[in-house]
C-alpha cells in the first residue's frame, strides 16, 4: 500500500527561522509525503525579534490556485495556518472545496494569539473570519488562547476546569469542524498541563495531560501540527495521534532546551530522526 501522499502546506514562509512553512516541511517530507506550499505572507523573520516585515501574498494565492486548477493539481491532504486578510479565508475555502474527495484530510490551526492575548495585528474581525474557516476542517488544533477567543469564552486566562474546557470544545465543534484538538492549556484542577479535545471518530471526548518544560520557542505548534497530520496520514486514530505528536515535540524543546538563540526556534532538521523512533 502506498502511504505516500501529496500534501499542501497553506502557511506563511519566514526567511528567518523555523516556524510555519520553514517547521512543517521538513517534517513531513522526512515522513515520506511530498509536500507542497502556499504561501499566505512572506515574513523577514520571526515575530519573537520584535523587528520584522510580513508581505501579503494574497493575490499571487489567486494566480497560483488559477494556474494549479488549470493543470490539474489535486491534494490529498490541506492543512491552514496564519492568514494574513479576510481574502484569504474566503479564497482557501473555495480551494478546499474545489479539492473535495473522499479522503480529503483538511486540518486548520487558526493562528491568531498564545499566552492569553491575541497577536498584534489580530482584531475581533480577525477571529470572526476565522470562525469561517473551521467549518471545512475535519481536525482544528487551537492552542487554548485560540480556542476561548473563537469560543467567544475568553476570560484571560489559561487554566480551565474540566467543565469549562468542555464548553470551549462544544463551542468549537458548533462551527462545524468534525474533530477538535485543544493545546496549551492548564487543568484548573490539577495544574497539570493538558490537551484537551473531541474525536469524531469514536465520538469521545479527551484530556491528555504532559509535562511542561519552562522555555518558549516559537514554531512547536507548527511541529506539532505537521506531525498531526503525518500520524493522521499514516491511519492512526486521533487520540494517539495526538499522544505521538506530544511526545515529539517535549522530545524536541528537551533536546533544545539549552539553545540560547531561542527567537529563531527549534532547529527541525537536526531532530528528524526523533519522527523514525
């Protein structure tokens, strides 16, 4: 049986560092994939500098989605992340439907905050633009400040009890997304860090609970999606799925820990052998 699949990459590409396009390709190449990209912003480098400039490349994604309709080009998995203008949201849904079959695996991660606040730039229109993307995923993967702003439950904080958590999910799932993948957040209960989720496929609901390792990077919830989907890909359930993807990266950041360059984020490429384990 062929697992290799063609996979397009729906991201903004930075020139400096290993976040989006420059975190997931490397990923799912090394899984076997081909792997293509659209880019929605070109990025000098990672936001984490604090000094950078982001060109909007919605109109070259019209001209590239023209010529791929004309030549043929068909996706056997989507996956969304930043978007740079409300155009956007409406030209990649029209693209994913133009690329309906069975089989079709659509994963959204709406890149929009983290840490309790929205990114600069990233208005209450932007959310609700957002909002329409979910509707054509089968996976989203917000981390849990995404989640609670797109819920229209954001309280400013990151730990949430199991109730509440639940609601966040139920509300996500209102929007029309058949499984749903909650990241970086906190069990009030417990303090333990946790995942929490909804898998359509069994029709359960769950909490997966890791160990957080105090140092930041930019770019782990772009690994983690990319594995996601390779585990995804390659017929696994969601919830180990998810477990895999979890225990890659804490691999990664544990690897990379003492890097004292961490604006630039994790270096993938030196840690692909991780994904043969």
């Amino acid at each position: 049986m062929d697992e290799h699949k063609n996979i397009l990459i729906i991201n903004d590409m930075p020139g400096y560092g290993k976040v989006a396009l420059a975190a997931m390709l490397p990923i799912l190449s090394h899984l076997g994939h081909s792997v293509y990209n659209l880019p929605t912003a070109l990025v000098s480098n990672t936001l984490d500098y604090g000094v950078f400039t982001i060109l909007d490349t919605t109109d070259y994604m019209i001209k590239a989605i023209e010529a791929w309709k004309k030549l043929g080009f068909r996706f056997d998995c989507i996956t969304t992340g930043f978007l740079a203008s409300a155009r956007q949201v409406d030209i990649i849904r029209s693209f994913i439907e133009s690329q309906r079959k069975p089989g079709l695996l659509v994963m959204t991660d709406p890149i929009m905050g983290d840490d309790g606040a929205l990114y600069n730039g990233v208005t209450e229109e932007t959310v609700g633009n957002m909002r329409r993307l979910l509707g054509v995923a089968d996976v989203i993967v917000p981390n849990v400040t995404e989640a609670t702003f797109l819920a229209g439950m954001y309280q400013g904080r990151e730990a949430l009890t199991r109730d509440e958590a639940r609601r966040v999910v139920d509300a996500l799932l209102a929007f029309g997304p058949r499984s749903v993948v909650v990241t970086s957040g906190v069990a009030a209960e417990t303090g333990e860090h946790a995942v929490w989720g909804y898998n359509h496929e069994t029709a359960e609901y769950f909490t997966i609970p890791y160990r957080f390792l105090q140092v930041h990077f930019p770019g782990t919830g772009d690994m983690f999606s990319a594995v996601l989907v390779g585990e995804l890909l390659a017929g696994k359930g969601l919830y180990p799925s998810v477990k895999r993807a979890m225990a890659v990266i804490e691999k990664m950041i544990f690897l990379e820990q003492d890097e004292r360059e961490r604006n630039k984020g994790i270096r993938v490429e030196k840690y692909l052998s991780i994904l043969n384990d």
